[in-house]
C-alpha cells in the first residue's frame, strides 16, 4: 500500500493522524500517511515526532523511501525509542522550523539558478543553508553581485505553483531539467512541476515556500572552486 504523501498536496501541513502499517527489521515505521518530506533530491528527510494515543513521543530522526518500494517511507526513529505496535493510531508532527528553513533554502536555491544560468553539477539543503554546483567554463563570480541579483528576485514577491506533466511531455521538453546529477522523480507517469512566477520552471519533489517573499534576505556565503569547470556556490537565510 503506497504511503499517501500529505506534503505533496499541501507542504505547510505539520502534522496529522496516522496508522501504524508495518515496522521493518531495522525499525523504520511506516505509516498509511504522512507529512515527513522523504530523503530525496538534495533535500533532507524531516525529523519530529509520532505521538501515541497514551502521549508516548517516539522521536523520529529523518525520513526515507522504503528500498524495497519506493511508493513507501520508512520514519527512523532516534537511537532507544521503542516502536509502537502495528495498528497503534498516532500523530506524525513535523519539527515545523527545521522544514520551513528548508523550504526557505529550497525556493531560493531555484532562483539561484536563474541568476546562474548554467548547467547544475550538484546540491543540497541545509538548515537555513544550502548550495548548488555549477557547470561554469569561466570563475570570476562575484558574491556580492550574486546576492544582489538573488535578493532582487526574492522581493518580486513571486507565487510558487506546482502543476504535472506527464514523462513523455518531459522528454519532449529536455530544457527545463537543469540538474545533471539529480534526475526529475520519475516512476508514477507525471513528473511535478514547480513555477516561481513568472521567474523558473524546472521539475521537482521538494517542498517550498508560497511565495518568495517568505525566503526573506539571502546570504552568499562563499564560492569555491571544485575542478577546472565546477563552482561552488553557497547561501545561507540572513
């Protein structure tokens, strides 16, 4: 039974009722739903907590796919928390600060890549950090510049949509996959797409912000050189 992901409908929703539906032998808890985002696309899996009907708090870690079926998440629990029992009705609650900053990071990150508009080498989400790699035949990058441009597009005060296209209609739209490392979530026939006003369109499984105006100041912290044609470009939340 595929686990219904409740972030993917609304990625403000911090928490919700669940079932226990299995417990694996290295004690990840699967649930029937579930607000925690999975590990995936250079983004984290949330951490938080599964409360039981008796007000027991199970401590959870991260989040990830099941490898046996992708149409699963496994919730890890910290080391020492016991597992509820299969049936057990509890309450998955997000730690909601850690999952805005992150989707804070994420939205700016895709604007990133419209200030930088080159091939995307590699990336990943931090707490209120985050950085992308980028494919640049030339450096003299300049960090202010880039912030003033990125700040730029944060105060256009954009909506963040999503709609879905179908993996055929991706094929024939190779250009809006920027990502050379991390491939569009493939599998289910459709592919998500997040739009950021007028601004970027690129497919996408992470949760992000409504509107840029939530990202806030944006910092970038440092740039470095990864190889003959790689840069580094890191940014943080102000």
């Amino acid at each position: 039974m595929p686990t219904e992901l409740l972030f993917r409908a609304d990625a403000y929703q911090s928490e919700t009722v669940a079932t226990v539906l299995a417990i694996n032998e290295r004690g990840g808890i699967e649930l029937d739903r579930t607000v925690f985002y999975a590990t995936g696309g250079g983004q984290p899996g949330d951490a938080g907590l599964l409360v039981t009907a008796d007000g027991r708090e199970i401590a959870i870690g991260t989040a990830i796919y099941n490898p046996e079926d992708k149409s699963r998440i496994l919730h890890v629990p910290l080391e020492g928390q016991a597992a509820p029992a299969i049936g057990d009705a509890v309450t998955a609650r997000l730690d909601w600060q850690r999952r805005l900053k992150r989707m804070r990071i994420h939205t700016a990150l895709h604007l990133l890549s419209v200030v930088l508009p080159y091939p995307v080498t590699g990336g990943a989400i931090g707490e209120g950090d985050g950085r992308l790699d980028f494919d640049i035949p030339e450096g003299g990058l300049d960090k202010a510049e880039i912030a003033e441009k990125l700040n730029a597009l944060v105060a256009r005060n954009a909506d963040v949509t999503e709609s879905w296209i179908t993996d055929e209609e991706l094929d024939a739209n190779p250009g809006l996959v920027k990502t050379m490392s991390v491939k569009p979530p493939r599998g289910s026939g459709r592919v998500r797409l997040v739009k950021i006003g007028e601004i970027d369109l690129q497919p996408c499984g992470g949760t992000h912000v409504r509107n840029t105006s939530e990202i806030g100041e944006v910092l970038v912290t440092d740039i470095e050189k990864k190889g003959k044609q790689n840069r580094r470009v890191r940014i943080a939340l102000a």
